[in-house]
C-alpha cells in the first residue's frame, strides 16, 4: 500500500484517538449505527453516515466474510444506544454495495454504500452530511473529527454506548511515511482498535465527510488511516444513480 502523502486515495490523521469526549446529544445529525445480525446471539457493528435519505456510507470490511444475506439494520438519529430514544429511525437495508475493487486483506478501497428499504426522516437530529468535490485534497495539518460509539480505551472490551468524539490534525508527507512503516499490511481482529469511533464513520472537516474510518495501530496509539472520500465521488454518483 502507498505512503498517504503518494496517495490520493488515503489519508492519516493523528490524535488522541483513543480518550476522546461524549458528543453534545444529536449534534452530528448524519451518524448512523450499522448492525448486521450474524447468527442467534452474533452481531457485527460499525458506524456510518448518511449521506442520502436513502442511503449510508460505511467501510466494506464491515461487511464481514460469511455474512451473506444475514439482515443488516442502520439506527439514525441516536445518541445513547441503550435507550429507545424517540429520535431514533431504525431502518432495515435493502441493498449492499462495496466497491468492486475492496481488498480485504490490504484494505484497499474500503468503501461501501447501503441503500435503505425506507428513506430516512429528515430533522434535527436526523440529516445527511455535505461530500466534498472530487479529487479534493486536505492540506497537512488541517484539523478534522471523528465520532463514533467504538470503545474509549486501548484495554476496554465493551463499545461506548452514548456518541463519542475527539478533534485531531492531518498528517504530513514524513508522518505518513513513518506511520506505514510500522503497519504495512496491517488487517484482521486488531483493525479497529486504533480509533475511538467504530471504524466506517467519518472524518469530518469544515463540514464535509472527507474520509471514512478504515483501519489504525492495534496499541491505540495516534495515528489512524481513513479512506479518502473525494477519490471515490464519481464511483458514489453512479452507484447512488446520479452521474
């Protein structure tokens, strides 16, 4: 896999990822919570967003090998999980669309589009987020977010069930160089622990959902890499219909 700083398909920010802050209640409107029911007392979860009333961006790799047809189920509108909050929209998927080129062992084009049986409810505490152009690129240093109900702690078990989020910068060229060193082809069990939101959430920037969640250091330590949004517009255009 290229540098981040070579490639404009990625993007590597650091941070304190892991011991960020509890997000106010419903003030990223766009969060989604995916769950795919994967046998009796088996589930898989990831965060997304929506950015369609009828559709939500995700990572591939949430779409777990044997999962087939097992049902898969967006939550909108929450903040605390443990609780039926009345803003909630729970909303089965119709259909999944990774991106034909995912590799799952390198992570490659970790991007993937659910299209909802429903079309979601607009209002404050349910709404899509901005893409930005294509092709766009952060400047180094540029600070972005990310929130998700992932874990908090590099040692904790259980996921956060109120929305959490922590602020942090883009990195350069060198930091990406250094970074790739230690997890070049880094994949399986240990991806998710380097971020404190579940991994397909997004990196969000002035507003606009510039990357997805991908994959980070099995420690917990500062550094994540996420999948850059603006290389795959023309592929979501068409996939959404709207070329």
């Amino acid at each position: 896999m290229p540098y981040l700083g070579s490639s404009p398909r990625y993007v590597l920010a650091k941070g304190d990822i892991i011991g960020g802050r509890e997000a106010r209640p419903h003030s990223r409107p766009y969060m989604a919570f995916v769950e795919t029911k994967m046998g009796p007392e088996s589930t898989t979860e990831c965060g997304g967003f929506l950015v369609r009333e009828d559709f939500v961006l995700t990572a591939a790799h949430c779409d777990e090998e044997g999962s087939g047809d097992a049902p898969t189920v967006v939550i909108l509108g929450a903040h605390d999980l443990n609780r039926k909050e009345r803003t909630q929209q729970e909303i089965q998927v119709r259909r999944k669309i990774p991106h034909e080129d995912f590799d799952r062992t390198t992570l490659e084009n970790d991007i993937m589009l659910l299209q909802l049986e429903l079309r979601a409810e607009w209002n404050n505490a349910v709404k899509p987020i901005r893409l930005p152009p294509a092709n766009f690129l952060l400047k180094p240093e540029a600070t972005c977010s990310v929130a998700g109900w992932g874990r908090t702690g590099v040692h904790m078990v259980r996921p956060a069930t109120k929305l959490q989020e922590v602020t942090l910068k883009m990195a350069d060229d060198k930091q990406c160089e250094l970074f790739f060193d230690s997890v070049h082809g880094l994949h399986g069990e240990h991806q998710n622990e380097a971020v404190i939101g579940d991994t397909g959430g997004p990196l969000v920037c002035n507003g606009f959902a510039q990357s997805i969640v991908s994959y980070g250091k099995d420690s917990g330590l500062p550094s994540a890499v996420y999948t850059r949004m603006s290389a795959f517009i023309p592929w979501l255009r068409k996939k959404m219909g709207r070329e």
